[in-house]
C-alpha cells in the first residue's frame, strides 16, 4: 500500500460533525446489583437484546479497498510544517527497516513486500526534498504512485475519520475517600491471544479448568476481581475518566502537587468495546455532544457512574512511561501529533504514508470552527473502535486544545496512500 493512494471517502452530514464515537474497547451489559435502585436504561430495548459477547458501536458501510486513477488526488496542500512531515516518514522507514524482506502486506487485490516499501519511502523523501509546489508534487506523486480507494458499499461513502489524544486526568499515589478507582498495571495472567488459539478475542487468561476465557470485565474489576495483587498505579476518582484513558491509549497522570507520570497501553481484558456515548445516545437519554462534553457528563453522575461505565466491558492495563516520553503507537515508534492516525490493519497496513484531505475542528479562535485542510499522515496505530477500511482516527497530541479539538472530531473526508509503481 505504500505506492499507493489508499482513498477514505466519508460521507457524514456537516451536523454530525460533534458526535465523536472513537472508542478503543467494548463491554459486557449490567444488571442492578441487588439492593440497586432500577436504571430507566433498564427498559432501554437496545440494551436489553444485546449479547454479553457483543460490542456496541458505528458500522462503518465500507465495502473495499481498490486502486483509482491518478485524477482523485486532490491538490497536496499540507497544512502542517515541513518537520512532522519527514519525522513520519522516517518512522516508517524505521520501521520497514526492522521488518525481514519477507513481510507482506495486502492492499485491496495486491500484495508488496519489506523492499518495495522501503523504496517507497526513500523515493518519497526524496520528492519532498525537492521543494516542489503543490501543483508539481501532485503530478510527481500522480506519475510514481499508485492510488487506492477505501469505498462504501451503498453509494453514500458513510465512513468517517474521527480523533483521539494523549487524556491528561488528576489522580493520587495512594486511595482516599474521593479517589476509590485504581488504574491497573497488566495482571501477570494476561494472555495476548493468537488466530491458532481459536478464540475471538485479543486478551484473556486460562480459567482454573485450563479453559482459555476474557480476563475480567469493567464490572468485575470494579467489584474487586483485582485486589490483592499490587497492580494499583495511581487512584482516580472517576471511573469514566479511567475509560477516558482506556480509550485514548495514552495520558499524563497529575497528582495534587503537580507532580506527574505518563502512562501507556499494556494489554487489554478481551472483551468487546461498547460506546456508552451511543448507548446514552440511542437509548434518548441524552443528545449528540462532543466526547469532552459527554465525559464531564458522566463525571457528574455521583453514584450511577459506576454503573453507566460498566455498560463498556472492555478494560484497558497499563504501565508507566518515561516522564519526556510520547505516546507509542502499535508501529512499535513514537506517534507524530498531527500526522499519525490510527487504521484497521485487516484492511489498511501499518507503516504506509497517505494524504488525508477532509474538515478539521479549530479552536485557536477561542470558539470552535470547523474548516478544510490536507495533510500528509501515516498509519501508525490502530484502535478496536477502528473497524473497516474506512475509518481513521487522527491523533492530535498533548494539551487542552488537543483534547478540545479531537473530542470534536467527527467529519468526512479522503485518505490517499502511496505505493511506489
């Protein structure tokens, strides 16, 4: 796919813009525990048919990926600078370079190997050394590229690129009466599951039969399936905050005294994400609000958000990162802010540089705007929200903006991928 151009058409009305449903992980339902009060989510019938081993969340209508001719590209004008640009593509390199000359990935009805790709990236840093207009590294990458399309099934080209970001969260070393919820270390039992193992699920531990299940659900943790075995890193007094985490992948920890640790994905429970957003959403109980919005709303929910973060089975562990660190993708490297989004690599590779073109959240203005940009982007991660070969997640870095914009991002758009002919 790196000689390519992978096209994402998306095709979301403008309103839908400030639905973010990113999400990496999925849950189990929860029933009133007794002695606890009835929920009208209770009656919620959405909720009421689904399987403990189903996730909840947007279907993206994708049909495929295949090649387009040259005239899709749009005009290659980066709205970034220059540094970010070839900090990506050295990423990849970096990372086609540690791959043996066997590795192959499949676009749409094509295979390449490791030496195609890396020549795909050498060629590719050459042509942006050359200090070519837009209009001229247009034709360039038209004339060595080959162009593939990321297409809808039902002619609408209903798929989206949303955003996600390094969660900052205020939490304490030690548990008290307000900071109840511990972020959780990898359990020693956790297995990373493989396709020779037969199970449906990416994480789980042997039973004391010998059985191969899920680790624990959000519910079970929260009932105390954890304790005793020292894997508390820090306390929060949220538990959808936690999720807040879990889904973005990566956050600074702050403690009370401005001290801080960073923290990074280490393994999952196996069980399947559900979006309470769109549970919330679909069951009426609230409107269409920006991921931010819909966190500060559950944080506000005294005593039933416990309870309404269950709804999410999937559970994310953890472990502490280096203090001046960046968040680490599934490439193995370090995420570019701005540049590297997360794919699903059943369909789009790891380790390909693309052009994204779509509409992007500003809040430089102080209010939030929406506007057009292109922007060259590679594939560094990947997400269990992010399913089919029309869905990327764009990640926005650090910082209160960053959180703001990508908990705003929800929009249509293409995304271009090269592969050297």
């Amino acid at each position: 796919m790196k000689a390519s151009a992978l096209v994402i058409l998306l095709g979301l009305p403008a309103a839908s813009f400030s639905q973010p449903w990113y999400a990496p992980q999925r849950a189990e339902l929860t029933s009133p525990s007794p002695g606890q009060p009835a929920d009208a989510l209770d009656a919620c019938p959405k909720l009421s048919k689904l399987k403990s081993s189903e996730g909840y969340a947007d279907e993206p209508a994708v049909k495929e990926v295949a090649q387009v001719g040259a005239e899709a590209l749009p005009l290659p004008a980066d709205d970034l600078e220059r540094a970010g640009l070839l900090e990506i593509l050295n990423t990849n390199l970096d990372y086609w370079n540690s791959r043996p000359d066997s590795a192959r990935i499949q676009v749409g009805p094509d295979a390449y190997e490791a030496p195609r790709l890396r020549a795909t990236i050498k060629a590719l840093q050459e042509l942006f050394s050359s200090g070519l207009p837009p209009a001229g590294l247009r034709k360039a990458l038209q004339d060595r590229f080959r162009i593939y399309r990321a297409s809808a099934d039902d002619g609408t080209g209903k798929t989206v690129i949303t955003g996600y970001y390094e969660a900052e969260l205020p939490v304490t070393k030690t548990p008290d009466a307000e900071h109840k919820y511990p972020i959780h270390l990898k359990p020693a039992d956790l297995v990373k599951t493989t396709p020779a193992m037969g199970v449906d699920f990416d994480y789980g531990r042997y039973d004391g039969g010998g059985r191969l299940v899920r680790h624990y659900s959000r519910q079970e943790i929260h009932a105390g399936a954890l304790e005793g075995q020292g894997l508390e890193l820090v306390w929060s007094a949220h538990p959808s905050q936690i999720m807040l985490l879990q889904i973005q992948g990566s956050g600074v920890l702050r403690f009370p005294d401005g001290d801080y640790a960073r923290a990074g994905f280490d393994g999952a429970n196996g069980h399947p994400f559900r979006s309470v957003q769109k549970i919330l959403i679909d069951c009426g109980e609230i409107p269409s609000m920006s991921f931010k919005d819909f966190i500060a709303y559950l944080s506000a929910q005294g005593p039933r958000e416990e309870r309404l973060a269950d709804l999410n089975p999937r559970y994310v562990y953890f472990r502490e990162r280096a203090k001046d660190s960046r968040p680490y993708g599934a490439i193995g490297r370090a995420l570019t802010p701005g540049r590297s989004i997360a794919i699903d690599p059943k369909y789009v590779p790891l380790g390909l540089f693309g052009l994204l073109k779509s509409r992007r959240p500003d809040a430089s203005g102080g209010s939030l705007a929406f506007k057009d940009f292109n922007r060259f982007v590679s594939t560094h991660d990947t997400g269990s929200a992010i399913r089919g070969p029309g869905r990327v997640d764009l990640f926005w870095g650090t910082g209160a903006a960053a959180e703001t914009e990508a908990s705003s991002m929800k929009a249509p758009g293409e995304l271009f991928l090269f592969i050297l002919k």
